[in-house]
C-alpha cells in the first residue's frame, strides 16, 4: 500500500473529484453524510459516525491500492484526508444540533 507523504498531501491541493479543493471537499461530504445517516436514514449517532469511519478509512485504502490510470500509478492513503473527514463529522454533528434536534 503506498502512503502519501505528509510534506507532499497540501492542505489546499486542488484535485478534488467534485469540488477544486479536496480536502474541503472531504470535510463536506463527511458533514453531507453524517447528516445523512443520522436525519434522513433514522441511523443512531454512533452507528452514523461508525458507518461513516468506515467508509472514509476504506476510501483511503482503495486510494492506496487501486491505481487510477492505466499507468498503474496509485494516489497514496492520505492522513489529512481522515482528518478533513473527521473535522467533516463534527461539522455534521453541530449542524444537526442546531437545526435538526
């Protein structure tokens, strides 16, 4: 498994799939999926944030195994990556606390 190097993963890399900037996009989708499980699927807090680990952890793995080229070159598991995840739960957590309880 190849890992990205901390000194080399830019907190403003611009290579998001969706969004210009990856990280904010990690840190909304984590917040867009927590609220997700939790409001719209009736799935417990903890259930929610554990269904959501697991898919940000496995996310990194496939971006450490799996190549995305023909080249064969694969991205690196990225640890700021699970950090704008986790940032992206707590996000999620406190707009739902706001707006949702």
């Amino acid at each position: 498994m190849k890992f990205k190097k901390w000194s080399d993963d830019k907190w403003l890399s611009r290579n998001g799939s969706i969004l210009p900037y990856d990280k904010l996009e990690h840190l909304l989708l984590g917040a867009l999926g927590l609220l997700i499980c939790t409001y719209l699927l009736g799935l417990s807090l903890p259930l929610s944030l554990i269904l959501m680990e697991i898919l940000g952890i496995g996310w990194e793995i496939k971006d450490g195994l799996v190549p995305y080229n023909k080249k064969g070159d694969v991205e690196g598991f990225s640890w700021k990556d699970l950090i704008a995840d986790n940032v992206g739960f707590l996000f999620g957590f406190l707009i739902g606390l706001l707006f949702f309880d």
